[in-house]
C-alpha cells in the first residue's frame, strides 16, 4: 500500500464549487482543478480561516489557475473575490493585481488593490447560463504575489461576510464544512514534517509503534525542504549516546551548504520515500493542516482536527500521544499548556546575554532566494511600491543569506503572512533598486531571480515549558544531566535586528549575530521533551523547552534530528509501557538510556543472504525449495523435471532430485 498520502482527492475537488441556497455559489481557490503558477499557502488558515492562493512569479505574472463551476440559475451574477492588497501594511501601491475571467471574459476590477486586509472586493458582474460547465480563471497581472481565498458568484446585492465566526458560519451554511472521522486510530500522532517531524515519527515505527505524520506542506523537510531550502547543521553521532543520528542519517540530504542550493540538493524524495520501508507502521500525509485539538477530562489529548489544505475536508484523528514538532507550537499552544515567546528577562533564569527585561524580540524568519546568470540583459520592474532604497541602504546581493532577515517583532506563528510578506518586499525592493538605479547595476543586468521561496524559513517562534527549561548557564556550566540525550553542538548563535537597518527603515529586514561559546557539547535533558502541562505530549524541534538563548545553540537541524529519534525512542516505552512521557523519565530512564546507547533499530534490509553454505530453488508459485541443509522431501515430479531442466549441480546432492535416494511422489 502507498503510504504518502497527498491529501488531494480531484473528485473532491471537482465538487469544491459549492452552491448556496439562495443561488449563489462559492469556488474556493485553493481548491481549482489547475492551479497555473498559483501556489497554496496554508500557513495562516487559522487567521484567515481558509488556505488562499498566491501568485508568486517574481515579478512576471504567472500561469492562470483554472476550474470550472456550473450554475444551477441563469442570471447577471456580481462576482466577489476574497484578497488583499499585502504591500499596503507598509507601502503605497498594490504590487500584487490580478483579475477574473469568466469563460473568456475579464472582469474589470484589477483586485488585490482593496486594502491591507483580507477583505471582500468585486471583480465585476457577469452574464451566467443554467447548468452549463462555466470556465474560471484567476489572472495574475504582476508576478508579485497577488493573492486570493475565494470567489463568490451572486445574483443577490449582499456582500459576503469577512469576520472569521461569521465567515465559517455562513460557509457552514452553504455546505462549505465537510468533517469525517479518520478511519484508523493511532499509537502517536506527529504534526509537522520538519526533520525534527520526520526523525520522531521514524524512530518510534521502528518500536513497533503505529504512527502517523501530519505535515501541511506538499512535501516533508520544513526548513530542510525544496521549499525553504535551508541545508542541516551541527553534528551526529557523538556525545554519552553516538548511535543517535542514525535515523537522520537515512533521511537528511546527502550535500548542504550554508547558502541556498538548487531544489534537488534537499532531496524530499528521500525523506518521502522513507515512509515507504516495508513493515514500518509509519504513513506521512501530506497537505493537511492541524488546527485543533480535543481534550479529555484528566488533560489529555484525545485527537487533533485537521483539514486538507486543497479540498477543505476536515478530519478528526485519536490517538494515545502526540508529538508537537510544528516549530510553532501550535498543538501545545491548542492544547492550552504554558507557552515561552521572546527573550526571557534577566531574572528569569539569570543568563549572561539575556537582556535586562523580556520583551518579544525573536530571531527573525528568512526567506531563501537564488538568481542566474543570463547571455542576454534581463530587465526587472522599477517598482513603485517598494521600500525607499538608497546607495547608503541597497544590498550588493546575489542571492538569500543568513542576515535577510523580517519579523524579529512580530508574532512568528500568529502573524505568519506579514513576515513573509515584509521579506519579500524588502528582496523585490533592494532587486529593482539594483537593476535599475544602483551605482554597479551594470554587474547585475545579466541577473535574474531563477527561485524564491514562496514561504520562507522561521528560525524562532513559540516554546513550550516542560519539566525542565534548559538555560545558558547550563551550557556555559558544562552540566552534566542524569537524562541527557543527545548532544548540542553550535555556538550560542543569536540573531538580532541590525540596528543600522532598522534605523533606516523602522521595521528590520536585516541581521546580525552573536556567537559566543560555550565549552564542550552539552546533552539536552530529556525533560525538555514533552509539555509540562499535558500528560501525553511530546515536543519535537524548535518548541522543546529551553530559552531563547539556549534555544540559539541547540536549533540546528542536526542536533534537533537527534533528539527527535530520542523521542520516537521514549513513545516506544510509552507504547510497551503504557505510560506518559512523564513517567519515562521518572520510571523507565534506564531504559531510554539502553536504547539511546543501542540506537534505533536500523532499516529492514532488503538482502538475499543468509549466510552459510545452503542451497534453496525459488519458484514463485511453489515458494523455497531447499535442497540443504534441510532436503525438501514431498516433491512432485513436476518440480523434480523443473528443477533438473535447469541443470544445476549441487554442492550438497539432493536424494530426490540428483538420483541418490528414492523419489517420493505426493
Ligand atoms: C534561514 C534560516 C537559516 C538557518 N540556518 C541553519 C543552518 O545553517 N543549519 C541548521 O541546521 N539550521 C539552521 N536553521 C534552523 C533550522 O533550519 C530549524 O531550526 C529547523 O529546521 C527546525 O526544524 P523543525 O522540524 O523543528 O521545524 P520546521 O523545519 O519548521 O518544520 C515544521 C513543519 O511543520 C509544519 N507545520 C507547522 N504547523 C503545522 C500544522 N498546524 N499542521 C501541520 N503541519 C504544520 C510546517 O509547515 C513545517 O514544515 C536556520 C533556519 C532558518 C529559517
């Protein structure tokens, strides 16, 4: 059976045009049977309360998403279109414009010109015919990242509604909610693909335990992806248990660097395929975005809901334990347990570089980018929407880097769109600024965006508090934990906003670093892996518990791989045990311990050799024929004529078949 599942049902599809009872029909966009050069974005379905579609050509407008929707009236239809002008939180002009064309015919209204926020805003109106299949198209204008949720067809003179409970509301009432229970329950749900995702959710199969991997995106990796493009830091198999590493070892990409590469270089067919061994009670599904969580009476939780980012279905999902490895902590935060954001005062843990009061600075989210070179000059718009770049500001860049850098004060998970946002405007205006004022522009006229992100990386966003929270002076106290796992092996690395970038522009989209370090490697306690607050929760990957400044060294994908196979480790305990994270540390460490020394156990491998000197016939419909160590004796004399056709001798004679005993015929 075929265990990557991309959530993505075209039937389904087909039907996502929904028709309302008053005769009015909404199409969802993310939902159209093509979708052109428009990529989804679900990653803000809990503020907007839906995927939408984005137009992201950098700077040339991208293929037309089409579907098609039939009309159970005819009539003059006012037809709406859920968007927002994104550039508008910060600049003048509309960067991302785009229109609908209804069976050849393009509405007026250029959208995505209505205002900062999500909002409904009419494209035109339309003749319709009754029953008739009716072609819809979204038509990008700029390349610049128009976006848009849902069309809404009308003969009605209502606007639809925008505020989210009235939203879902009515899109209940238009038969726009479709839930189901999954059909399987599971020992231990993960959610988000990330490495840290991927590594938990491999270990623990490899115990036997039945678990499945929710991931929101097309493909797996998170950061590690095609898609962010981020390449694995840090170090494997070292420290008190250097088996550990093992898992990611068979997952991570082969080559990285610390500049973004080719896509093929992240390998996601890797990390895919790794679902695919056979016998591991693993399965990963692909686009389906977790937004919520069922509790019982002693705080468990009992399943997460979860819903298709193409086709809406929504899905209920119960399990015995839950691995939170989003990076947002978006399960923990659900699940109502105690959340860190930002950087801990001074008084809080005592460490050296935290800053005298807390505050909600973060390290900042980055979007990866690479160009070519092209035989020809390549022109690039000379935007007028764009930041106020100068020759004192511009960046002389040739691709994405570390210090490209938005969001370090905003809110990482809650306010997901406006950080990429700002991260693209800032690379698109320091580009046009490039290509067609700086004083070397002649440098860059053969330069031309070859890729760019569509949703960047996060480097920092919500932790989780577990029964311990690793601090600096752990690390620069060299501590020694009676449950340390695996090894952190990075420099203290903190991000901060470069204050001459900030002071230029208000809002930073560059930054600088701190490194400081700290001795030899530390191992990560385990009760930095599971919330403190929820009896059946692990935590995976950038939300385990620690500070922000511990959390700068412990980050990197390596040491994050690591401890998320401690973690698919400790849900087999659970699992043989029937015991919480909790008590793995407090009744079964030894345990733990065996296993993190053994490693997990590797792969099955697919292998015809079983030592020894025996000799076997394999036949497809008659199975092994062992002529040694154990002569197979109730042979037919088909077999016998069969097997002698093929003239063989053997190093050990069979009675039956090489004549030196008596044929025994069934
Ligand atoms: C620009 C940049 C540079 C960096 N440089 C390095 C480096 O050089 N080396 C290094 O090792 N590390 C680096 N890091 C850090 C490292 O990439 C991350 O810390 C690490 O990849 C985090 O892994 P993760 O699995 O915890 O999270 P992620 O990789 O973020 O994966 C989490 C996944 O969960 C999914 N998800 C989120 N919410 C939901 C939901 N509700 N339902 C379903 N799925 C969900 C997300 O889409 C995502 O795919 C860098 C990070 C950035 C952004």
């Amino acid at each position: 059976m075929r265990k990557i599942w991309v959530g993505l049902g075209m039937a389904f599809l087909a039907g996502a045009a929904l028709a309302a009872p008053s005769g009015g029909k909404l199409v969802e966009c993310e939902s159209f049977s093509d979708l052109g050069g428009w990529v989804v974005d679900p990653h803000s379905m809990r503020q907007i309360g839906s995927s939408y579609v984005m137009a992201h050509g950098y700077g040339k407008p991208v293929r037309d998403a089409v579907t098609t929707a039939k009309f159970p009236a005819a009539g003059r239809y006012a037809v709406w279109a859920r968007t927002r002008n994104w550039n508008a939180v910060w600049t003048k002009g509309a960067a991302g414009r785009f229109q609908v064309v209804v069976d050849g015919t393009a509405l007026p209204t250029e959208l995505g010109t209505n205002g900062k926020d999500w909002d409904w805003q009419l494209a035109g109106h339309v003749e319709l015919p009754a029953g008739k299949a009716v072609e819809i198209r979204l038509r990008d204008l700029t390349g610049f990242n128009g976006r848009c949720d849902a069309l809404w067809f009308t003969t009605g003179s209502e606007t639809p509604p925008n505020e989210l409970a009235a939203l879902r509301a009515w899109k209940k009432k238009l038969g726009q909610s479709r839930f189901r229970d999954a059909r399987e329950s599971w020992d231990l749900v993960v959610i988000g693909g990330g490495i840290s995702g991927i590594c938990v959710a491999q270990t623990a199969a490899r115990y036997g335990v039945k678990t499945l991997l929710l991931q929101d995106r097309p493909v797996l990796g998170g950061c590690n992806s095609s898609e962010i493009r981020v390449s694995a830091g840090g170090a494997i198999n070292m420290g008190p248990y250097p088996a550990l590493g093992n898992v990611l070892r068979e997952i991570m990409p082969v080559h990285g660097d610390y500049v973004p590469l080719p896509a093929k270089f992240y390998e996601d067919e890797r990390k895919e395929m790794a679902f695919h061994t056979h016998g591991l009670p693993a399965r990963a599904v692909l686009n389906q975005y977790v937004y919520d969580v069922e509790k019982g009476d002693d705080g468990r939780i009992t399943a997460v809901l979860y819903r298709d980012t193409r086709t809406g279905e929504e899905i209920r999902v119960k399990a015995s334990l839950f691995c939170d490895a989003t990076g947002d902590g978006v399960i923990a935060r659900l699940a109502g347990c105690a959340t860190m954001y930002g950087r801990e005062g001074r008084d809080a843990y005592n460490e050296p570089n935290a800053p005298k009061k807390a505050d909600r600075q973060v390290m900042g989210h980055s979007i990866q980018w690479i160009t070519r070179v092209d035989a020809k000059p390549v022109d690039f718009p000379d935007i007028d929407w764009g930041l106020p770049i100068t020759e004192e500001t511009v960046g002389y860049v040739r691709g994405g880097a570390w210090w490209q850098e938005a969001g370090q004060y905003r809110d990482m998970a809650d306010d997901t769109e406006s950080i990429r946002d700002y991260g693209l405007l800032a690379i698109f205006s320091n580009w046009s600024f490039l290509k067609n004022h700086a004083k070397r522009k002649a440098e860059w006229a053969n330069r031309a965006f070859e890729w760019i992100s569509p949703i960047g990386g996060k480097r920092e966003s919500y932790r989780v508090v577990g029964d311990y929270v690793l601090t600096q002076l752990d690390l620069e106290g060299q501590k020694k934990f009676d449950d340390g796992t695996a090894v952190i092996t990075w420099d203290v690395d903190l991000h901060f906003p470069d204050p001459r970038n900030e002071k230029a522009f208000g809002e930073p989209f560059r930054s600088c670093a701190l490194h400081r370090g700290y001795g030899d490697p530390v191992a990560v306690p385990y009760r930095c892996l599971y919330a403190r607050d929820c009896p059946n929760l692990f935590l995976a990957g950038r939300d385990i518990s620690c500070s922000h400044v511990a959390f700068a060294a412990v980050r990197v994908q390596k040491t994050l791989g690591m401890l998320g196979e401690v973690v698919g480790m400790a849900a087999g305990i659970c699992k043989e045990k029937g015991c919480t994270p909790r008590a793995v540390y407090a009744e079964h460490l030894q345990l733990l311990k065996e296993r993190m020394t053994k490693g997990a156990p590797p792969r099955a491998q697919y292998c015809a050799f079983w030592g020894g000197l025996h000799e076997k016939y394999h036949f497809p419909d008659l199975g092994f024929i062992p002529i040694w160590p154990h002569p197979a004796t109730n042979l037919t004399p088909q077999t016998v004529e069969a097997i002698r056709a093929l003239k063989m001798d053997h190093r050990h004679k069979h009675p039956l078949i090489d004549g030196v005993g008596e044929l025994q015929v069934k």
